[in-house]
C-alpha cells in the first residue's frame, strides 16, 4: 500500500505492524483504537502512538489484474463484504448488531422512541408479541448512536436470568445480573464508595433487590441513563412491596434526561389510581388525565399517544406478516370422583364444613381453621400427593397474628413475580385428631393405579403425543409435579419425561428445561414457577392446566410459555382439566376463569382478578363449604351465591373501567406504510434472510464443507472446515457441527442463523481477508476469492461495468458543548453502462445483474483487455467516486434526523465522507447476445 500523510480520525487507514488497520471511535491521543482492515471485532488493538514505531496512514489498494475470479465468485464475495459490515449506514445503527430479524410490526416501538428525546415509552402489547424484543431495540439502536453508554433492565427476580440470556445472544449486549444473592459476590473488589452500576455498565436488576430503602438511594445515584422496567404494572398497585418499586420508579422518572420505557400486558386493569400513577411517570403531567375535561383532555391524550403502544393479537394482523402466532385449539375435559376417591373428599369436605362452623366467636381460631381447611381442599383437588404433604405440616397457632401471605402463601395464587416460591404445598394440620385418619386414607390413595384425574390425564397425553405434540403439564404444587412424574415415567415410549419445579435455582431450571428440548420427543411437567422466566415455545407446543388457578392471569402466563412470538409449530393446544362433581372446581371454574374469560373476549384485553387481598376468594370459599345438603355428586349454581354476585359486580365494574381507559387512551399507531420503508432500507443495507442462506451455503462449499440440508433447516459441517478457520470459529463458541435455519421461527432442535450470528461474522471476515490479503490459507487456494472479472451475462443488454465499495463515513453527535464521532460502513453496489455517456446505477438492481450465472467462457485476451480498461477507468473516474461519497454521506445524515428527529432538536449532526473510496472489487458484464 502507498501512504500519505498520517491522519488518524476514526475512520482512517493505517499501517502498523505490518497490517492495515481501521482507527475507531473511542481514540484519545496518544492511543488508538484500531480494528484490522480485514478482520473481526474481536481482533481490535489499542497502541500508544508514541511507542508504536512506523505508524502510516494508508490508503486501501484497487483490484489487480492477477486477482482475476469468477462471476460465482463475486457474488460470494459481495455477500460477504455486506455481511462483514457491524456499522451498516441506513436509518438505523443498530441492525448489524442484533442476532434477530424484527418483523416490521416491532419496528413501531423503536420509530415512536426515536422522535422522543429524552425516550418515554410504555409498551402495552398483548403477551407473546414480543415487548422485550421491541425495548431492546430501542436500546440497542441508541447504544449504537451513542446516545447511552449505560443500561440497567428492572425485573421481577424471576425474570432476571431471562433478560440477562435475551440481551447477550440476541443484541450482544453483555448484561449483568443483580440479585440479592448475586450483588454482594458483584461488588467484592469495587472501591469503597463506588457503585457496581457504574462499574458494570448493563445490568439487569430484581425489583425486589433494589426496592429496599438501603440500595434503591445507591441505584438512583449511579443509575444508567436508560432504563427498561418489565411487568411495570407490579410497581404501580397497592401494597407496601408495590409502594417500594413506585417509589423507586417515581424517583427516577424526576430525572428529566433520563430515558425510561415501561413494559406491560396489563398497563389499566381497572384500578384508575393505579393506572395513571404509570403514566405519570412518562410525564408528570399525564397524571392530570385522571380529572382533565374538555381541551385540556384532549391535548393531554394527544401527547400521551406519543408516549403509549397497545396492540391486540389482531391488531397485528394489518401487517400481513403470515405466520407469526400459531393457531391455539382449547378444549376442556373433566373427571368424576367415584368410589373410594368420592367417598374421601366427601369425608374432607364435611370435614371441613364442621371446622369452619364450629369456630364459634373466636377470631383467631376461625381464620386458623378455615386457612388450614381450604389448604386441604385445594391439595386434595391438586393430588393425593399434595393432600398428604398438606395434612403433614402443621399450621401453628402462633401464625394467626399474621396476614394470609405470610402464613399459608402458597394457600392463594399469588402475585405473579412470586411465582418461583409459591409452589409448596401449604399447612393443613391444625392439629385436629380427626386429621389423622384423613392423612391415612390420604396416603393409602396416593399412588392409586385408579386416580381418575391422573388416569384422564395419562389418556389425554398419549392422544396429544400420537398427534405429535410436545407437552407441557402445569400443576400447583411441588407434591403434585413429583407425583405426576413418579407415575407417568416410562409410560410413553420414546417419549424424555422431566419435572421443574420451585425447588431448582432458575439456572438450573433453564439447564433441565434445555436438557429436556434435546430429546426427539418430550413431556415436562412443571409448577407456576415456569409459568414465567422461562420461554418454553422452542421445545414445546402443548400446554395442559392440570390444576385449575384460582388466579386467571395465570392460566394465560402458562399458555403464553408457548404460544408466543417465534413458536415453530403452527399450531398450539391448550387443555383445561377439572373436576365435574368437585365444587371447589367448580366454583374457579365457573365464577373466576369463565367470568376473566368473557371480558377478554369483550374487551380484547384481559383485566385481573380484583382481589389483590384475597377476601373476595376466601368468602365465596367459604360460602362452597359451609352450603349444607350439597354432596359432591350435585350440581352448584354459582349465581345463587351472594359472594359471587359481589365479585361479579367488583370485576364488571372494573372492566368497564379499563374498557373506557381504552377507548380513551387508544394509541393513534403507525401504520405499515410508515414503517415499510424504513425496514425496506434496512433489507437492503444489510442483507435478507435469502442473503444469509445463499452466503452460507456458497461459503461453505467454497471452504470444501458443503451443508447438507433437511426437509426444514441444515447442518454445517464445522468439523469439515480448514484448521485455521475451526479455530477462529472455537473461540467464539462454535466447536461442533451445527443444526441451523434461515427462517423464523427455526425447525425443532435448530438454530435460527441471523446475519450477526458468529458462524455468519466469522465465515464473512475470513473470505473477505483472504480476498482483500490475496492469501490463502490452510493451503486452500480455492477460497481465495478474486477482486476482478469479466464473464458475458445474460441480465445486461449493454456492457455493464459493476464495482463493490466500502464507503466510511464519521458521523459526529454534538449535544451540550460536546461531540461524539461514530464510524458508520456500508456495502454499496454501483454501476454504470455503456462505454460513451454511461448510465449509471446503483442499489439491488446491480446486485441483480451480478447474481445472474455467466454465460460460457471469454477468450483470455478479451478479459484482460477488459479488465485493464476497467482499472483505468476507476483511475479517471476518482471524483465521480468522491462525489457519490459525499452524496451517500448526506443520504445518511438525512436518513438519521429522519427517524431521530427529537434529539436534533437537543444538538446537532454532521456527516462526513472519508476519502479515497474504498473498491473491493470491479467486474466488467458483457451482453449475453454478443458474439
């Protein structure tokens, strides 16, 4: 390479230790940041310029005639120079960084974020739609414009673990996971005074850890500049852990810079002062809604659209994007009790009927006789396994000082970031002698070949698994998912069973859960503890409710684990299971989950249980037990119960409410049409799923490891690749053959392959250093792929001359007196034809005419004069290059005020072309007609 004078701005050349290197951003004389010119991420350098001897800027060289490759050639090696690039110039920044394809419908989130500045965005899209993708997006998108540096995620605990995996292998953003258990390990070693929120610049936070009065004061001082906070309607209800997060959230929401979006499936669930507590923390002002009228109102709704995205399920469907939810088929089926099942709950139901109605005036003693009576009907209804466990653990008398949580949590379905604790089957044992002969007939039931529930349930399964279904089977208690895998081990052949319950750490629920997806055919029973955190739509397609929650929300968290965003299988069952003669059954099944479900089919949005206390359930409980000369085997009319009636008209009340809140706070939302075009630019910048196959696919038969493909997906060969590139490979994770897909979602058991996944990023910069070094390596001659051609082409009618450029471009931020410069790459195709006044082209049209097969052979002296025209050419043709450096650089900066319109109004942007252009590669494509 020639040099010129040192200039060292990011983006510039230079030569240094026998390579050429990229300067990046981040440079602060005397120290660069480089990145090879030919190479990946993970080889950037830092060098002190002034003890790094020979420094020189360079400039990159033309094609050469010896370097002379085919038209199957440049087509490899104009995918690879695309798929290489991780800075692709477009509207956004961030697309060559993710390891997902958005579809279009969850680009509307991050247009509504990038025209607001600071970004204050509550996502309310139903569950399974893909919220976390959607904020993560924004986040990405302003890590890569350098508007953040920092990012914390607020969860419930259990959703920790799930974030921190989200954020790593899909948006390479390395988070850290703060727990109660993990913070104290996190900050061994950090300066006395300092933060590890300022040590460690993402972090994803447990609501519970950081709510406490002693670290929210620490969090809020070092706290990111942005902000994702899930399940955020758990931060804004009544309760004292509530009051803790609202708090928390009120306090950073006062910091008038700060980025904040909130994510939610439930934003009104009818609690009014609920609700606009959430919104006030978009803007203070919104709290005004609650009692606005007229104008005022109007304004104010006008400007909280900005601020608000809800989406239905069938709101998506304008996209016409098919495929992206399954179809669920539901259906019911019940059992009897009969025989000597029949006669023990009776035994437990008149049991309990008397305990409760022998309370007498004392208070104490009714609350402990009827908690400890209800525990044992819901573990008798559960399992004969539960209801054992239940009547061995003795409910102490001391407890009834406390509230109905802290003695029989587990007795309620409880809220649902406790779910990871609320799976233990709670005391029943109140130390009542009559107990003792109940735990005997108990115990002599447990394990019974005739358990009409688990027979119903064994028939059940088998039918799902002929149908080739993967099932999932959610119960309530511990005792039940160990019963219920005690007795259906072995009971399908070829079929992998395992249980996941509360008692496992979260990692080592997701390590058994993937343990599990790797078997051919699969059935996991588990506890609510799965019911979030965890997806389950990878590895399964079927959900079974064998127990019934007395907590609606629950039963749609469990479906939503595999009737999500990304299921593979078209279709997904949902089988509710309950007892026909069981009035504990009936009275969830009739008076709560049918009642949750006609809202929603109403509303188009479910509104929770209004019953954060629990009194509501516990007198219509109540009143079950105590209504007298109803055995098991009769019919109950729910309607008749006064408890129902006024949980009826609680519920009603509250949805009419919500429904109001959302005819009124309905988002104005983008359209497609306002979205296509930005994500057509995108496609186009970057690269398509076809263009990753495609790549893939030539790359590896180029490197003698050819993929062999199934009916959906295919497998690399990795073990087949040259030594070198096996290494390079290794070092980020990819030591053995892989199962792959270009689509989503990917077939069972397959990976779905993205442009930044590392096989893609690896495969690109290896072809392109041996292209752009004229090396080959591992003795490999044949994957040296030439800079230069001439081929006769059947897609042009006038001689085409065709060159790849690599455009560099410092797009440089400047906002409250200071500037940041970020070094923006882009792949761009261009041509011209005819020899005498040329067209010219650029754009997907050329890359058209490059993809068609040549035709025949070209004698060699026809190529090389050809060739050598062509150089010449590109020689006299260096201002037309300088001019559309330029012009792309405007494109650009355009492109950015664009979709971030907010923030030039808070500073201003400039773009700037760096110059030579860069010409990867030159072809010259003669009409298919000629002679």
């Amino acid at each position: 390479m020639s040099t010129a004078a040192p200039h060292y701005a990011p983006g510039a050349l230079v030569r240094v230790r026998g390579r050429e290197w990229i300067v990046q951003p981040g440079s602060r004389p005397p120290l660069l940041r480089l990145r090879p010119l030919s190479g990946g991420e993970d080889e950037t350098a830092l060098i002190h310029a002034a003890l790094e001897p020979g420094i020189e800027s360079a400039y990159f060289p033309p094609p050469d005639a010896v370097q002379e490759g085919s038209q199957i050639e440049a087509v490899l090696l104009a995918d690879a120079l695309r798929l290489a690039l991780k800075r692709g110039a477009g509207p956004f920044r961030s697309f060559g960084n993710i390891a997902v394809e958005p579809r279009t419908y969850q680009l509307v989130p991050l247009l509504m974020a990038l025209r607001l500045d600071p970004v204050r965005l509550l996502i309310a899209d139903d569950v399974g739609i893909g919220k976390t993708i959607e904020a993560a997006l924004i986040a990405r998108e302003l890590y890569d414009r350098g508007e953040i540096q920092r990012l914390a995620v607020l969860c419930p605990p259990h959703l920790v673990e799930q974030w921190a995996q989200e954020l790593a292998e899909r948006f390479h953003l390395d988070a850290i996971a703060v727990t109660a258990s993990s913070a104290a390990r996190l900050e061994r070693g950090i300066p006395v005074g300092e933060s590890l929120f300022r040590v460690h610049p993402i972090t994803v936070v447990s609501l519970d850890y950081i709510k406490s009065e002693r670290h929210r004061h620490d969090f809020i001082r070092a706290c990111p500049e942005f902000v994702i906070v899930d399940e955020a309607h758990t931060c804004v209800s009544s309760g004292q852990n509530r009051q803790q997060r609202y708090e928390l959230l009120r306090q950073l929401a006062q910091d008038a810079a700060r980025h904040l979006v909130l994510l939610t499936a439930t934003p009104h669930s009818g609690d009014q002062h609920a609700f606009f507590n959430l919104l006030a923390l978009l803007k203070a002002e919104f709290a005004a809604l609650a009692t606005a009228t007229g104008e005022a109102k109007e304004k104010l709704r006008e400007q909280l659209a900005q601020h608000f995205v809800q989406r239905r399920r069938p709101d998506i469907d304008e996209w016409h994007d098919g495929g992206i939810f399954p179809q669920r088929q539901t259906t019911e089926i019940t059992y009897r009790l009969s025989g000597q099942w029949d006669r023990f709950f009776a035994a437990v139901l008149d049991y309990c009927r008397e305990v409760v109605s022998r309370a007498g005036d004392d208070e104490r003693r009714q609350r402990l006789s009827f908690w400890g009576t209800l525990a044992l009907m819901r573990c008798v209804a559960s399992s004969p396994a539960a209801a054992v466990q239940a009547l061995r653990t003795r409910l102490s008398a001391e407890q009834v000082e406390l509230s109905p949580e802290d003695v029989v949590g587990p007795l309620f379905d409880g809220a649902e970031d406790q779910l990871s604790e609320d799976d233990v089957a709670p005391a029943a044992d109140t130390g009542d002698p009559v107990l003792r002969g109940l735990l005997r007939e108990a115990e002599a039931l447990a394990g019974e070949a005739g358990d009409p529930k688990l027979r119903l349930l064994t028939d059940h399964l088998q039918q799902l698994l002929n149908d080739g279904f993967n099932p999932v089977v959610f119960c309530r208690y511990i005792a039940t998912a160990h019963y219920l895998r005690q007795h259906l081990h072995g009971r399908f052949r070829g079929v992998a069973v395992d249980s996941v319950t509360g008692e496992f750490p979260p990692e080592e629920r997701a390590r058994r859960v993937e343990a599990l997806g790797e078997a051919e055919r699969r059935l996991l029973i588990a506890t609510d503890c799965l019911s979030e955190g965890i997806n389950l739509h990878e590895f399964f397609d079927a959900i079974v409710h064998y127990d019934l929650s007395w907590n609606p929300t629950r039963h749609e968290q469990r479906e939503g684990r595999v009737d999500r965003f990304g299921q593979p299988s078209p279709t997904v069952r949902a089988t509710l299971i309950y007892g026909a003669n069981n009035p504990v059954d009936g009275a969830v099944l009739q008076v709560i989950l049918r009642k949750a479900e006609k809202i929603r089919q109403e509303l188009g949005v479910p509104v929770p249980l209004p019953d954060d206390d629990h009194t509501l359930t516990q007198a219509l409980m109540k009143a079950v037990m105590l209504r007298s000369n109803r055995g098991p085997q009769q019919a109950f009319d729910f309607e008749d119960y006064a408890e129902s009636r006024a949980l009826d008209l609680r519920w009603t009340d509250l949805a009419e409410k919500a429904k109001k809140n959302r005819t009124v706070f309905a988002q104005r939302r983008l359209r497609p049409a306002d979205v296509l075009p930005e994500w057509e630019r995108m496609r186009a910048v970057l690269g398509s799923s076809d263009d990753v196959k495609r790549f893939v696919t030539q790359a590896m038969a180029r490197l003698g490891a050819a993929l062999t493909f199934h009916t959906r997906g295919a497998t690399v060969p990795v073990s087949s690749l040259p030594p070198g590139l096996r290494e390079r490979l290794a070092s980020v994770g990819i030591e053995h053959d892989l199962r792959v897909d270009f689509t989503q979602p990917p077939a069972p058991g397959a990976r779905f392959i993205h442009r930044s996944h590392p096989l893609i990023a690896t495969l690109a910069e290896e072809l392109l250093e041996r292209a752009l070094s004229g090396d080959a390596h591992d003795g490999q001659q044949l994957a040296t792929l030439g800079r230069i051609g001439v081929w006769r082409s059947p897609a042009v009618t006038r001689i085409t001359a065709v060159l790849l450029l690599r455009l560099r471009h410092q797009l440089i931020a400047t906002r409250a007196g200071a500037s940041r410069t970020l070094l923006v790459e882009e792949a761009l195709p261009v041509a011209w034809q005819g020899r005498t006044d040329p067209v010219e082209v650029q754009g997907d049209e050329v890359l058209a005419w490059l993809q068609a097969p040549a035709l025949g052979n070209l004698p060699d002296a026809v190529r090389q004069r050809e060739m050598q025209t062509l150089l010449d050419t590109i020689r006299e043709r260096q201002p037309w290059l300088e001019r559309l450096a330029d012009a792309q650089a405007e494109r650009l900066l355009a492109d950015h005020r664009r979709v971030r319109e907010a923030a030039d109004a808070r500073g201003r942007y400039e773009v700037r072309a760096l110059k030579p252009v860069d010409v990867i590669a030159a072809y010259v494509l003669l009409p298919g007609a000629c002679a």
